[in-house]
C-alpha cells in the first residue's frame, strides 16, 4: 500500500464517476447547511459517546465470550 498516494491520481475509475461522486457529495453538504435544527455542542456529543463507550466496556468486560 502507498501510504503517499499521488495528488493527481483519482480514485476513480472513471471522469463520471468522479463527477457523480461530486455531485453527491456538495447535494450532501448543502442539505446539512440547511438544516435548521439546533446543534450539538461537541462536549455534550463527546460525552454522550463517552458514556456508551463505557456502558458496552462494562457489558463486555462482564461477557467470558466478548474477548
């Protein structure tokens, strides 16, 4: 594996395929700009995933069959 891939290569096989991959990607971006609910501050987030994080740590570490 390249670990420094060229920046000229595509990743795609084909032109049209980069340009649907395009397209797709900014229709993607634009619905998220025009989203209207509130967000998220990123600690709250964090910390939500923190604690299901440590729910399924626990959980397994009580499983013999999770290891």
């Amino acid at each position: 594996m390249n670990e420094n891939p060229s920046p000229t290569a595509s990743e795609f096989a084909t032109a049209e395929e980069a340009e649907a991959y395009d397209r797709w990607f900014r229709a993607k971006v634009q619905r998220s700009l025009d989203d209207q609910r509130p967000s998220a501050p990123h600690e709250d987030v964090m910390a939500a995933l923190r604690k299901i994080i440590e729910t399924k740590r626990d959980t397994n570490a009580s499983d013999p069959m999770a290891n």
